[in-house]
C-alpha cells in the first residue's frame, strides 16, 4: 500500500519564508521529536510551517515532492523520514514567535485578497513625477496574485498599533480589524504599494522611506476618491495622520482631473507626513528596509 498523494491547490512556498533554522532529519526522527526539541508542544506547528497544509494526503504529497520521503510508515498510509529517499532530507524550524494562521488569519487573508482583486484596485494606474514613483494596473494585479498564492501571507494582530502594516522582512500584511469600511480597505491598498516597491526591490528598485509612505497616502487617497467620491468628508478630522490625508487628499484630486500637480504640493505632503508621529525623525535620505519577494 502507497501513501495517497494530493498536490495542493496552491503551490507551497518551498523552503518557508524566514525560518531560523534548517535541520537535516533521518529515520532517527519524526514530527513530534522535532517538535520536542524545538519548543513546540503541537507538531503540527512544524507540518503546517513547512508545507502551509492540514490536509494528510497533501503533506504526503509535499514529503514526496519536496523532500525526496520514500520509506513509509509501518501502514504504508504516509510517508516517513529516512531510507530509502532521493536527497537530503531537510525541514525547516520557524522562529519561536511564529504561531500557524488562525481562522481569523484566513478571514483577513480573503479580506485582503476581495479588496486588492476588486475593480476599483485592478484598475488603478497612479503616477506621480514629484516623488519620482508609480502604481500600474500591473502592480496591483501582481500584489493581488501574490496574495492569492500566499506569497504574501495576511494575518489578523487586534492588538497591533497600525490599521495595517506591510512588513518586509517576512512579507506579510497584518491588520489589526476584519472591518470593511472604505476606510478599512485604503489602508490595505496603502500597504499594498509598500509590497510592491518590495516586490520591485528585488528587481533592483530603491525607494525613500519618506518618498515611498507620501506615496502609498496618495494611492490611498486616489482609491477612496474612487469609492467614496471627490468631496473631502468633514467627519475626518482629529486624528494623528489628518494633515498627511488631506495633503495627499489635494493630490489625488488633481491626478484625478489630470490638474498639474506643484513642487509646492508635494513640499506641503513632505512636510505633514514629517511632522506627523509617523514620519516624525525619519532622515530625508533613509531607504526602505525592502529585500524582495522571491
């Protein structure tokens, strides 16, 4: 008997983004060991780490596939470590901080992916000479299939600082809400112009921090003109980023009906965002910390 083999609906990302450690396993080891001496209780925790699945046939098809397993367990249903195999067996030991997605990682996920796929996204094109940056429909529709392919990854922090927060280093989007305002769904399309000055670092592209955050608040604007309308909402008043928005607010108008936008503009957006808490501090000449989506 041949273990049943499912290839996942989606490819798995192989090796897992960020894990601290890679580990060379033989029959002398098993999930629950490594999770022993790992400091994980679950083992689980390892198996939906490396393979980003549940399902036993398509981890079956991952320890096939992906780590060269031959040799079976004593019932033949699934596959074990060790001989007989084609290479080197490796997993892949996530940081102690990691902890698997929750249904509520799943829900922001299809939150994020609605929002990106929709047509009010896909179809944005943002070019702005002053700061030197652009958005295409390309871009949006590439950050869109990053994220339905889970190389992006989306989970769900209630209790984080940001609304959202695109982080590089693990090229994940956290949001701390699953609401669905217009609002909600700007600060995912502000984060999705940080992912893709990410994704384009690894095809050489540098950014300012301060250059690429005024952009990302004009894409934002333009969206929520394109949703909400073109008059400024007076109840959008007393909060940190005010000036930063209605700044922005003043360019994306002008993109919008193809008005010239001034040096003076972007001076007044440069200097909101840095009097901001946000851009507070920030050298007018430090990059991006982006390394590429690969």
């Amino acid at each position: 008997m041949a273990p049943y083999l499912k290839k996942p609906a989606l490819d798995p990302v192989w090796p897992p983004k960020g894990y601290q450690k890679k580990v060379e396993v033989t029959d002398a080891d098993d999930w629950w060991i490594l999770a022993a001496v790992h400091g994980r209780s679950d083992p689980w925790d390892l198996i939906v780490y490396n393979f980003q699945t549940r399902n036993a046939d398509e981890v079956n098809w991952c320890l096939h596939h992906l780590v060269g397993c031959r040799r079976t367990t004593k019932d033949g249903k699934n596959y074990d470590f060790g001989k007989p195999c084609t290479q080197k067996q490796y997993v892949y030991i996530p940081p102690a901080s990691w902890t698997p997605p929750t249904s509520e990682d799943e829900d922001a996920w299809l939150l994020v992916s609605r929002t990106l796929n929709s047509s009010s996204v896909k179809g944005m094109h943002v070019s702005l000479a002053g700061l030197g940056l652009s958005m295409s429909a390309h871009d949006f529709a590439k950050i869109g299939y990053l994220v339905n392919v889970r190389r992006i990854d989306v989970r769900l922090q209630r209790s984080h600082p940001h609304a959202a927060e695109y982080v590089p280093e693990t090229d994940t989007m956290i949001l701390s809400t699953l609401g669905e305002s217009a609002v909600d769904r700007s600060m995912i399309v502000h984060e999705a112009v940080h992912a893709s000055f990410d994704y384009r670092r690894s095809q050489g592209v540098y950014t300012g921090m301060i250059q690429e955050e005024c952009f990302a608040y004009v894409v934002q604007m333009v969206y929520l003109q394109k949703v909400r309308g073109s008059t400024w909402p007076s109840s959008w008043k007393d909060f940190d980023a005010h000036d930063t928005w209605k700044a922005a607010w003043v360019i994306a108008s002008k993109i919008r009906t193809n008005a010239q936008v001034t040096k003076e503009d972007i001076d007044n957006l440069r200097a909101a965002y840095q009097d901001s808490s946000a851009g507070r501090g920030i050298s007018p000449d430090r990059r991006t910390n982006h390394n590429g989506i690969y």
